[in-house]
C-alpha cells in the first residue's frame, strides 16, 4: 500500500515518518525546496499531483488552510475510489465534498506531537467511508499517535483542548521550572525535574486510573507541604482558569470556521 501525502511541511513530514514504519509513503509539494528535502529524508517524490494520484492507494492533504481550497478544487474528479485523510484545520466535510464531490473523507484533527510521532488526533468519517476502510485508518494512523472518534461538531471543543492543550502545558512547565529556579535549581534541571514529574504523573493516570482528584488526597497529608500549595491554586481559581481558558480557546476555534 502506498500513500500520498501532499504537503511536505511540519505536519506532513512527521505523518511521514510515522507512517513510513508500516507503508510506502510519496510525497507532493509544490515547493522544490521542500520536495528535495523529502527526497533527503528518503521518500519518494512527485513532482506533480497526476503523478502521485496513480501511484497512491490512500491521500494525506496536509496543506496550510489558504491553499487547500484551491488545491481540492484541481483534485475534483481525480480522486476516483481512493480515501482522502484530511489535517487542514477549520475544513469540515461538507466543504471538502462540496469540492472535491463524492471522494471517501476522513476529516482529522492532530496536534503539534505529532512532531514526536505522539500526536493526540480526532477524526470523523464522511459517508462514503466503509467500516473497513475507517478500521484500516485506525491501525495505520495508530502508528502517529492516539486516536479519538468524535462528532465533528466536537472539532472545535477538541482543538481547544489538544490543539492548542500543548501551548498550555508549556506554559505549565515553564511556570513550575521557573519556581524551581526561585528554590535554587538551575533553569533546566528544574526542567527536567518537572517533565519527569509531568510524564510520570500521566502514566500513573491512564495505568491506574481513577478521578484526578482522587489522587490529589492520595498525595495531599493532613497538615502537609502538599495542601499549603493547593490551598493557593484554589484561593487563586486554578482549575476555574483553566476552564475559561478552554472556552474562550474553543469560542475562538468556532469563529474562525
């Protein structure tokens, strides 16, 4: 099996990468600079979009929203029985059809992990697709990170939370690096300390499970250094914060479509 992606920047590279492991990947772009690099990084190249169309089972549009309308408008009528993954942001389904006609769509969502081959990726299937076809998309894009099916009026709500969730969690670690350095550590072995701390705690979660809050008491004592640091995060409304952060995130994601 052989997919071609088109589009060659940050985003189609590392589903590149990603998806090398388990098929044979082609790339388009029209950027010469761009497809030398592909070629660099060993892929196949065309160098033209007809080209990559009779070599490609399945297509990755991984383009910049100005260009994608354009860019499925020349795609009308060549698409034929080939599935169609889109990573464009803010395009729906009834879009993408409305261009390219009756193509089998899958509308994804990824976020900026995907650089890592850790993306957290929403997806929705348009009509077309087959139970089949949508099983073969799970276990293939498997290999670029985790997957969610959602509704796709959910897409905005998702980008809000794993689109742009990476720039808060930044935001998090440098804030508690940066205490660290207040306490005396140097700014990047608090760092490190603290992404230790980040990545052990997920792991925690999703192998045992449980409410978040539950482990909260678990790690809080009865009169300890714990509770003295929740006890500002709650004077402060921490957790009220974030959530108007996530809904003026998703507001913004919802006007922009």
């Amino acid at each position: 099996m052989k997919v071609g992606i088109i589009g060659y920047g940050n985003m189609g590279s590392s589903f590149a990468r990603a998806l090398s492991k388990v098929v044979e990947v082609v790339v388009y772009d029209v950027s010469e600079e761009k497809r030398e690099r592909a070629l660099r990084d060993g892929f196949g190249v065309a160098k033209g979009l007809e080209f990559l169309l009779e070599v490609s089972n399945w297509l990755l549009l991984s383009v910049k929203p100005k260009d994608a309308l354009g860019l499925l408008s020349e795609l009308k009528g060549m698409i034929g029985d080939r599935l169609l993954v889109s990573v464009v942001a803010g395009l729906s389904l009834s879009k993408m059809e409305e261009l390219v006609g009756g193509a089998k769509l899958i509308r994804t969502m990824p976020n900026i992990n995907a650089l890592v081959g850790k993306a957290t990726i929403a997806f929705t299937c348009g009509g077309g697709v087959s139970e089949e076809e949508k099983e073969k998309f799970i276990k293939l894009f498997s290999n670029c990170g985790s997957l969610y099916e959602i509704d796709e009026s959910l897409m905005e709500a998702f980008t809000a939370l794993a689109g742009s969730g990476p720039a808060f969690v930044f935001k998090f670690v440098h804030a508690m690096a940066l205490a660290g350095v207040m306490e005396g550590f140097s700014y990047e072995r608090a760092r490190d300390i603290v992404l230790d701390t980040v990545l052990g705690s997920c792991e925690l979660l999703k192998e045992l499970g449980g409410n978040p809050e539950e482990w909260v008491v678990k790690v809080t004592s009865p009169g300890g250094t714990t509770i003295e640091g929740i006890g500002v995060l709650e004077e402060r409304g921490f957790v009220g914060i974030l959530m108007e952060c996530i809904k003026r995130t998703s507001e913004k994601s919802k006007r922009l479509t």
